[in-house]
C-alpha cells in the first residue's frame, strides 16, 4: 500500500518552476501519458465549484489545443519519456508550488493536492478555498 508523504522524492519541471511533483505521481502520469500516446499534455488548472469554492481539475488534451498564454512544464520520470503539464495563468495563481502526489490506497487513494495557497481544503481532497 502506498501513502502520500511529505519526505518522498518529489520532482519540479526543469526550469524548477511549476507543480511539484512525488516519485508515486511522476510514475503514476508517466504512465498515463504514455497510454495518451504523442500529442496529448495534461492540463491542470481549477475551476469555481467543489465544497470549498473552488476545485481542481486535470485531464488530456491535444497539444493543438495549447493558449498563447498557457504555461508549458516539462518532465523527466527516471525511467521514462518526458511529458508536459500546461496550466492556465489563471489557474497558475492559485497553485503555483502546489505538490502533486498519488495514493493506491482503496479509500483516499488517487491524486492528492498539497497546496500552499488554500486557506482551506475539504475532506475530498479536491476542492480548496484561497
């Protein structure tokens, strides 16, 4: 079983800016870009809702479908291909050092958001206020 933690290796994008990612994360997006296959990025970001206000979000998307304006981050899994995070400026604001890690665990388990900026979480994990 795996449980996020604050000590595990953790990864940021080479111009040390960005998410920061954990080794169980970087594994764990490696993957799933690697099955997305070439010309997918993931995009983070957050969006007005969840039980705290606002809520993050992240999914694929064509690279074709890149803003001017979105912020480009690029990773290097140990064993792997390199992949890119896009966050919008916006969003950017928000969770900017943000640590981005992952949990097997069957109740909790998934992708975990560790963010400086919220002055406040929910239990789900997945919303925040600023």
């Amino acid at each position: 079983m795996s449980t996020p933690s604050s000590s595990a290796a953790t990864h940021s994008a080479r111009d040390g800016k960005g998410i920061i990612v954990t080794e169980a994360a970087m594994q764990q997006l490696a993957r799933l870009c690697n099955e997305q296959g070439d010309g997918q990025v993931l995009r983070v970001g957050v969006r007005s809702g969840g039980c705290s206000g606002m809520s993050y979000t992240m999914d694929f998307i064509s690279i074709n479908e890149l803003q001017k304006e979105d912020e480009v981050y690029e990773y290097t899994p140990p064993n792997g291909r390199v992949f890119k995070v896009v966050c919008d400026p916006k969003s950017l604001l928000y969770i900017y050092g943000m640590q981005l890690d992952f949990s097997t665990e069957l109740i909790g388990g998934g992708f975990n958001f560790t963010n400086p900026n919220a002055t406040q979480t929910c239990g789900c994990g997945s919303s925040f206020a600023v």
